[in-house]
C-alpha cells in the first residue's frame, strides 16, 4: 500500500502505483549492465508513450532525455535516474529475481520506475507549469560515466537553456518511507589506484639471484593503512581499502612485477589530492628500499557529490510539508559511497536525496545493502519516490511554489 500523504492533486498516486510496481519489477527481472541497455531503453519508451515529451536518445551510450515543457514560460529543472545493474547473481528468492547473472542490486529499477511516475505526474499538471522539466534516464551510473557522457551529448541544454536546479534520489535499506537529506559533501569522490612494483624475476630456488617485487608489494600495502592514520585528520575521511593483489603464475618463479589495485574515497578535492601525493612517495620510497621501483597510478572515477545548501534546505522543506517531519530526517553524516550525479552537480545547483526501502518484514539494520546478491528494496514506495521528485520540480515551476 502506498504512504498516506496530505491530500494533494499532485500527491494522488494510489491509481499509479500498480503500473509503477509493474514497470520496476519487469526492469528487475532483466537487468542490464553498462552503458548500452536496448532492452532497458525500450521498455522505458514504452511506459512513457502517450506523455506530451520532446524524447531523444543517445548516441553513444542507451540514454533517454524526455522534456516536458510547461503551458507557461519559465526555468528548466532536472530530475534524473539511472537504469543500470551490476554483474552479480540474485540471491533473493523472488518471483521475479533475474536469472541472466546480473541484478538490479543497488535499487536502479526503482530509480527508473520513479521516474517515470514523475514524468506522469508531472504531465498531468503541463497547464500549471511555468518552464521545463528534463527527465534524465542515464545508464553507466556503476562505474561507466554515464552522467558525464551525457553531459557531453548535450542533456543540459536539451531545453535550449541550462537547468536552475536538479534532483535525484538513491533508495537504500532503512526505515521504509523515510527520505534522508544532507547539505554540502553527501557522498564520498571516488578514485582508484593502481601501483606496480617491478623487480627482477627468477627461480624460487635462489632469491638471492633476483629482485622479489612481492615483498616489497605486501609492505606498501601494509603502510597505506598506518599512513592514513598518521597523515589525514578526523573531520575529512578518507577511505583507501586495497582490493587485488596479483603476482606471479607459477609457484616456483619469482615474478618480474607485482600488482596492488585499491578504491579510494575521499569528501574533499584536497584530501585526494593529499592523498595521490603521499602514496606515492610512499610507495616509491618502500620499493627502493627492497631495490624495485614503483609505478604509480591514480584515476578519479567521480567527484564528490556536493549538495546545494540552498536547495537543499528548501528541498527538505518542502518534503516535510508534504510527507510529515517524521519521514524528513537530516542524515548525520555523508556516505563514503561515490554517485556520478556529482557530475551534473557540478555544473547545476540542486541536492541529491536518499529513501529508505526495506520491505516491513526485514530488520533494516541487519539488512543487506546495496550490492549485495541479497539486498531487497520495497516498491511500495515508488508512488512517494515519484511524488517526491515531481514536488521539487514543481517548487520551481509553479509561481506558489
């Protein structure tokens, strides 16, 4: 059953709901990875058929861009979901989990559903609507870039003119109902590295004739951790957790090169740069003095996600008009987890919220979360998720607003 709201035109979405729940557990079933989802892209073309939309697609990745503009003349305001899955078998148990090896695990089926219920609403009331909404429907948001290729097709001027503001929302485990805000840095900018430390390869038998680039490796990997405690303070976190270690084939070689990969995630452009800079005077540093050297290199995959403070406070106001205070909770502290709608952040004014969806039955802080082959998400929130987006849309929109 959908959430009891204030009695509002826009708020009515009990006769969605049905549709929406349809829509999310049909993407869910057939999930996609990356940038290019036709199957995705149709099956959101066709929920959004009948709507009076300016649609285009993309060139080179499998987005959707939808405008809808307003009766009246006005501003443009985005609002954006993104539609990829993540490679990893479902686990769930539900009727319709996915069975291709992919999985909606981070809730994108439920970002794509709201969308489109956003798109509705917001249809519905064109004659109220003093300027335009751009319906963003991005793929690669799980490390493809999506958001800045997009950018790059034009999606911030699909109107003719840059949006005064925009919106997007990420559902996660938590208190069913429950939208969660945050002012400035809400979400971590996420980086990888890599490092290489070459030695001189050669027989297990006879270390002495060669240059073992793995201890050296296993000792770089050991001091990033007493690093960070000794070099960043407190109150600007940083995150470094190395995830591959790879060396050698043969048990009785010693290898010529060994590797070290690692996530990064970082709430400030400075820490990152401090960061990039210690490593690697760490790392060349360790491996000299084992007789390697070290090759060091450092990708920013996502900046941090930087909510407005301005449209922040507003956007939560507004929630809590409508929702109950109850529902409307600032959240205490960012996330370390990156989102690539940081990008149009960037460029745009506007905040990026999170819902809570843990279906009743779940302890949602014993939950699994997002990544997980076990993580489940209660779609009998997309008719507020959808209300939620076409509200902030409308606070811009509607000269009461």
């Amino acid at each position: 059953m959908p959430f009891q709201t204030e009695t509002s035109p826009l708020l009515e979405t009990d006769h969605l709901l049905p549709d929406l729940v349809a829509l999310r557990r049909s993407l869910h079933s057939t999930p996609e990875v990356g940038l290019h989802l036709p199957e995705t892209q149709r099956t959101i073309l066709a929920a959004l058929e009948g709507l009076p939309l300016e649609i285009s697609l993309g060139k080179g990745l499998s987005s959707i861009v939808a405008v809808l503009r307003g009766d009246y003349g006005g501003p443009t305001v985005l609002l954006r979901g993104d539609m990829d899955a993540l490679p990893v078998q479902e686990n769930t148990g539900l009727a319709y989990a996915a069975t291709n090896g992919n999985m909606h695990a981070c809730g994108h089926d439920l970002h794509t559903a709201g969308l489109v219920g956003a798109a509705k609403l917001l249809s519905g009331l064109k004659s109220e609507l003093h300027g335009s909404v751009i319906f963003m429907f991005q793929p690669g948001e799980e490390g493809y870039g999506g958001a800045k290729k997009m950018i790059e097709e034009g999606v911030l001027e699909a109107t003719g003119e840059r949006p005064i503001a925009a919106y997007g929302l990420h559902v996660a485990p938590g208190p069913r109902g429950t939208f969660m805000y945050r002012s400035g840095p809400a979400l971590a900018g996420a980086s990888e590295l890599n490092i290489k430390v070459h030695g001189k390869g050669g027989h297990g038998s006879r270390p002495e004739s060669a240059i073992d680039p793995v201890p050296a490796l296993v000792k770089i990997a050991g001091s990033l951790q007493e690093m960070l405690a000794s070099k960043f303070p407190t109150f600007d976190p940083v995150v470094l957790t190395v995830t591959q270690l790879k060396a050698g084939e043969a048990i009785n070689v010693i290898p010529a090169t060994a590797e070290l990969g690692a996530t990064v995630r970082t709430l400030s452009f400075e820490a990152n740069e401090r960061l990039r800079i210690h490593t690697k005077a760490l790392a060349e540093g360790i491996a000299a003095s084992f007789g390697c050297t070290a090759e060091i290199e450092w990708h920013v995959s996502y900046p941090v996600t930087v909510n407005h403070p301005d449209e922040t406070a507003e956007a939560a106001t507004s929630l809590k008009k409508h929702f109950g205070h109850e529902r409307v909770v600032e959240s205490a502290e960012p996330a370390m987890g990156s989102e690539d709608f940081s990008e149009v952040l960037q460029r745009v004014p506007g905040t990026f919220f999170f819902l809570g969806t843990s279906p009743p039955e779940v302890d949602f802080e014993k939950a699994a979360w997002n990544h997980s082959p076990e993580v489940l998400f209660d779609d009998a929130v997309l008719g507020d998720q959808a209300a939620a987006l076409a509200l902030l849309a409308m606070r811009k929109l509607t000269p009461s607003g």
